[in-house]
C-alpha cells in the first residue's frame, strides 16, 4: 500500500516561514481535514502536496518515490494520473463548456470520451445537480454551480489523491454536506485520500483525522485513521498530448470576437502586410528611380564598325559595313534592345555618273516657291521611334510618326538667316544623295601607314525629296552621328521607305565601277534603343567581345555614375527599411504576447491538472496554426485585392514582388503567430504551476 508522505516539508516567502519541518503520512481510505486560521499556510501545504508548489525544503514521498526529484514531465504525468484537485477560487477554462472542463484530465488518457469516462461523467454531474449545465460555460454560472463543476472535475479522473481548498465555501449547507458525503465515501469505499482544507466545522464530522497548523507546525487534533486493503486503479496518462489532440483541444474553446479582438487582427495584419512589402522597398524605389531616369535618359547607343582605327562619333566612309553574322550576333546579345540601321542621305557623294572631285561650295533648296542658296553641306538623319516623344529635342514642332517630313536644326535656321516661324510648316525641296551600293577600297591605318585594310564606301542615287517642315530641333541637339552636320532630320521609317524603293529600282548587279568590286549596300552603323540602364551600361564591354573593331558612342557617358548613385538609393533604403521592419516586428511581438498572456490563466490550469510543458507547448503551437493561418488567409485577400484594385498599373512593383511579398506575408504569418509566444511559454514553462495561475491573475488586476 502507498502512503502520501512529507518529510522536513518547510515553506518560506521572502525571509517569512510559513511552514517549518513538517512530517507527515497519508493513509489511504482516509478523509484528512486541515484546519486554522487565513493565512497559515494550509494551502500552502496541499499546493506542495499537489506538486503545484515547489517546498522551500524538505520532500513529499509517493511509497518509495521522492515526487519532487521528478522531471517536470514526470511530476506531471504523476499529477494527472494520481492527484486531483478543488481549487478555492475554482480555475475553470472560461471559454471552455462544463461539460469540456469537467472531461479535461482525460484529455491525454485513452478513457477521454470514452463509454465508461461517460458514464461516470453522467454520475458525477448527477449526484452534484449540474447535468443541465453541461452546454453552459462558466460565465454563465453562479458561485455555487462553478465550485459543483470544479469538484466534478476534481472527480472524474479516478485520482488516488483528492486536495480541496475551501471546496463548498459558495455551497449552501445541504449541498456542502452532500458534498462532504460523497468525499467520506469516496475516502472509505474507494480507498482514496482526501484532504481537505477549510476553516469550516461541517466537514469535521466526516474526518477522520483533523489536522492544525500552529507555529509553523501540523498537529493532530483528531485521529480516527484505518488502513485500507482495496485499491482502485486510477485512470493513467497514456501519452503525450498529440498535435491533433492540441488541435482538438483548441477546437473545443469557444471564440469570443470582440471589437478589440477584430481591430487587432486588422492592425496585426495591416502591420504584416507592412512588414511583407517593406523588404521589397528598395527594389521599389530604385525600379521607380530607374524608371524616371530612364525617361529623361537618352538610352541609344551609336554603333560603328572602325575597322580603320579612325576613333570618329560619325559615320564616315572609311568604316566597314557590318555583316549579317556580326549584326546577328548584335541583336542576340541585347534582347529586348531596338537595333536601328543608320541611314543617312547626304548633300554630295559618289554616284555611277559621277565621281567626286570636290565638296560642292553651295546648294539649292525651295522652300515653299522661292529658291534658297545654302553655302554648308547637309544631311537628312533619321528620326527614331524612340526619339519621338523626347520633347527636350525640340525648340518647335515636332515630327510626324511613319510620315515625310522634315525637322530641321536650330543651328542651320541661325546659318541661313531663317526664322521658326518662316519655315514651319513650310513645304522645302532639295536633291538627296540615297545610298544603295558599296564598293570595296582600300586605306592606310592613321597609326600605321605602311599597313593598308579593306574598306567600303556608299555608292549613291540622287533624289529630289520634298516634305514639309513640322518641326525644329534646338542647337543642342546632341547627337552628330553624320561628318555633313546635323542639319534636316526625317522619320526614319519613311528615311527606310525612300532606300528601299531606290534599290529595289536598281540594278544592284551592274558593275559601277570598273577598278572596284562591289556590293549590297549595308549599314556601317548601327543606332542601339536600349530597353534599360543595365543594358546601355553593359553595352561597350559585350560589343568589344563581338568584334574589336566595333566602337560606341553615346549622350550619356556617366552610366557608371547614375548605376553608382541607384546603389546608394538601395543601401539606404535597406537601412530604412531594417529599423521599419524591426519596429513592426517589435509592435507585432507586443501584440501577440497580449493575446498570449490572456491564456496564460488557463495554460496554468493545464499544467495544474496534470498536463505538461511538452503538452502546453503543443497546444500552443496548434494555436499559433491556426492563427497563423487566419492571419494569412486574411492577409492574402487584402493583398490580392489591394494589388488588383490600387498598385497593378504601377510599373515598380511588378508580379515577382507581389508574389515574394505574398509569400512573406504568409510565413510571416505563421512565424510570428509562433514566435510570440515563446517568451510566454518560457516563462510559464519555469514556475510552479500553481505560481503560473497566481502571476496571471494579478496581471488581470
């Protein structure tokens, strides 16, 4: 037969001594009644007893068994399987039914909803008149029906050892004496030991034995004990909690959705989907940075095949023409890149009846009906798509898109004694000299003249162009990609229209020149829209791998700088965005640990019922999933809808960031919900149980 036993038991808080070396044996098949006056130390006594309370000094045997050299995992399996309790204020589970407190220590045994854990369900709320509270919870009870409710729990688990503080203290006494009845009973046909603490006399009729603290000692006023031969097995804890039994648990707790409660969960997820998105900020910013560069940037680039080390911004005709493999390998490197022929008509140049001997001195144009002498050389370049819409170009006017039509420079109007407002609008005509053939010559290298390389140059056709004037480009005008001077400018779709139609009128065939070979006409140079700053920035190095002979020229010669300035932009604004993300997390991490510590109470009462800090930790994580998971189902719907509704036509903030934020949300999410809670269980995890339920109430306070 097991005996209760302490020895040496004492109790100190702070420098004060409640209990000082007790010893004492529990016999089985015994009603024990503990009396004095408030504050004693009788709860003191039955807390350490339980396990609930750790002694200052001294031990409390099972049979052979030290209890409290067990593990906590140990002590709690020992509480669940042999002790119950009727606490004096109660400590049910207030969003828990009766019926659910009244079942919950054999929430982790194999008994739990059982035939038999039924029936004695049924029993118990029988003899104690609360069988139609089963679907009520406690707030709905009064004093009286909680303390029944809480003895009925104390009851169903079959315990070999019944601590009650203050058990009937909201009881009247017919009830009381009820209650103390079925103890007695319990102690004298069950072979349990009860031990009841109360300053009340009711129960001194049913003791067997009536104890008193005085001077920090338990003396025996009344000894009427029996041994006890019969024994009833109590219902064991079986296993740990498991996960879907923590689910199961949580399922179980009524949810009490406040206001609070619901504008803390929009905060909590508002604040998530701050802390989803900020990462992507810098990306963000820099994307928007980028873009606005990018609209006020010029991004061509001006190709030219220098195979005679001329080191020339124009295109000139000791250049080489690309071929088909060099300009494929150009377009390949710069997908998503705009690759422009360069075409320019000139004011003179070589044509199969005529072999310059000398620049012209001066030029014929009509402009409207009167004929105008120009003494400088020209050239009509063409006006890319990209370059349509750049409204810093232009002084007047603009040009008209896959039209013919002249935009012509500032500079030449200065040169000529023109004004805007006499040409705009203005039809001009002059003779243009249309490439449509090359052939082959040689040259000598600048740097080396003992060393001659192959070269080509245009061969043309003469056409009379006539177009209207739409519009003028200013003096800084900043590209001078022809040695003619940048002097009229057409659309480079209708540029492209005139050349084709003069080669394809061309016998391409006939042989030109007798003492050159020649060939089909193709460009020099190349005009390179690119789609980014990455692209222009990474041009120079990929065109000099394809051939070494290709050189580059463009507006914008401080690409590294801008690239350099982008990078700052990002560094700060990860720094920026580390303290905001830290600062949410912190106010998230004070959130969560507010809801927490409004279960702590009950997490006591686990704890004090038998459950360990392995079964605590379980429910609380299936907690946290499922927070998390509303959280994140919550989080999601605002995300898609704000992304669709309000930031979907913001070029920034692209698909790949909307789904790398919805992912962070989502593990944020669970994270956090998880996280949270740790320092809460940590601490809960440290003291006595009794302790936990102690510190939560007067947190409440």
């Amino acid at each position: 037969m097991d005996l209760l036993k302490i020895e040496g038991l004492s109790v100190k808080y702070s420098e004060k001594t409640i209990l000082s070396k007790i010893s004492f044996s529990f016999l089985p098949g015994n009603f024990y009644l503990i009396k004095g006056p408030s504050g004693i130390g009788k709860t003191s006594l039955i807390n350490c007893l339980g396990l609930l309370k750790k002694p200052s000094s001294g031990s409390v045997f099972w049979g052979e068994k030290n209890l409290w050299e067990l593990s906590d995992n140990d002590r709690a399996d020992f509480r669940h399987s042999y002790i119950s309790f009727v606490f004096q204020k109660n400590n049910l589970v207030e969003n828990m039914s009766v019926k659910n407190n009244i079942l919950l220590p054999l929430a982790t045994s194999s008994d739990y909803n059982s035939d038999h854990a039924i029936k004695k369900l049924s029993e118990i709320t029988r003899l104690l008149k609360i069988e139609d509270l089963l679907g009520k919870f406690p707030k709905d009870l009064s004093g009286g029906e909680e303390q029944r409710v809480a003895i009925a729990r104390a009851l169903i688990s079959q315990s070999k050892i019944i601590l009650a503080d203050e058990p009937t203290s909201s009881l009247d006494e017919t009830n009381a004496d009820n209650i103390y009845g079925f103890l007695s009973k319990l102690a004298h046909d069950f072979g349990k030991i009860v031990i009841v603490v109360s300053h009340e006399s009711l129960p001194s009729k049913y003791a067997d034995s009536i104890l008193e603290i005085r001077n920090q000692s338990l003396l025996m006023v009344k000894d009427d004990t029996h041994s006890f031969t019969k024994d009833e097995e109590p219902i064991k804890k079986t296993n740990d909690l498991t996960l879907k039994q923590s689910f199961s648990y949580n399922s179980k707790l009524k949810n009490h959705i406040s206001s609070l409660s619901c504008i803390l969960s929009v905060v909590v997820v508002l604040l998530m989907l701050l802390s989803s998105y900020l990462p992507a900020l810098p990306t963000i910013l820099v994307n928007k940075q980028e873009s606005s560069f990018s609209a006020v940037m010029d991004k061509n680039i001006f190709v030219v095949n220098d195979v005679a080390k001329v080191n020339s911004p124009q295109d000139l005709d000791s250049y080489r023409a690309f071929s088909s493999k060099t300009t494929s390998k150009i377009k390949n490197a710069f997908l998503g890149a705009k690759v422009y022929p360069f075409i320019n008509f000139t004011s003179y140049g070589i044509t199969p009846t005529n072999v310059r001997t000398a620049v012209p001195k001066s030029y014929s144009i009509y402009l409207g009906n009167k004929q105008r002498t120009i003494s400088n050389d020209f050239s009509i370049q063409p006006i890319y798509p990209e370059d349509l819409n750049k409204k810093y170009f232009y002084e007047f006017g603009k040009p008209l898109k896959n039209s013919k039509n002249f935009v012509v420079s500032q500079d030449f109007l200065s040169q000529n004694g023109l004004s805007v407002k006499s040409v705009m609008n203005k039809v001009i005509t002059l003779k243009a000299y249309v490439p449509y053939l090359l052939y082959i010559t040689e040259t000598e290298l600048p740097n080396d003249n003992t060393k001659s390389i192959s070269i080509d140059g245009d061969i043309y056709k003469v056409v009379t162009i006539k177009a209207k004037i739409s519009g003028v480009y200013k003096s800084n005008y900043p590209y001078h990609r022809s040695e003619q001077g940048n002097v009229f400018f057409m659309d480079y779709k209708a540029m492209k229209d005139i050349q084709d139609k003069v080669i394809s009128k061309s016998d391409i065939h006939k042989r030109v020149f007798k003492s050159f070979s020649q060939k089909a006409w193709a460009p020099s140079a190349y005009v390179l829209a690119m789609k980014n700053i990455n692209q222009l920035k990474s041009a120079p190095k990929k065109l000099s791998s394809i051939s070494k002979d290709i050189r580059t020229y463009s507006t914008l010669q401080n690409v590294d700088n801008v690239k350099q300035q982008l990078e700052q932009t990002k560094r700060a604004t990860y720094k920026f965005t580390f303290f905001i993300v830290l600062l949410v997390f912190l106010v998230l991490y004070v959130i969560f640990n507010i809801i927490y510590k409004q279960r702590t109470y009950e997490f006591g009462i686990l704890k004090c019922i038998g459950f360990s800090n392995k079964d605590v930790f379980k429910i609380i994580t299936a907690y946290s999933v499922k927070i998390g998971t509303l959280y994140a189902l919550l989080g999601t719907i605002i995300t898609v809808v704000s992304y669709f509704m309000l930031i979907s036509k913001n070029t920034a903030i692209g698909m790949p960031i909307f789904f790398e934020a919805l992912l962070r949300l989502v593990l944020l999410c669970y994270v956090l919900t998880f996280l949270a809670v740790l320092p809460t269980f940590a601490k809960i995890a440290k003291i006595d149980p009794i302790d936990v339920i102690t510190e939560s109430r007067t947190a409440d306070l």
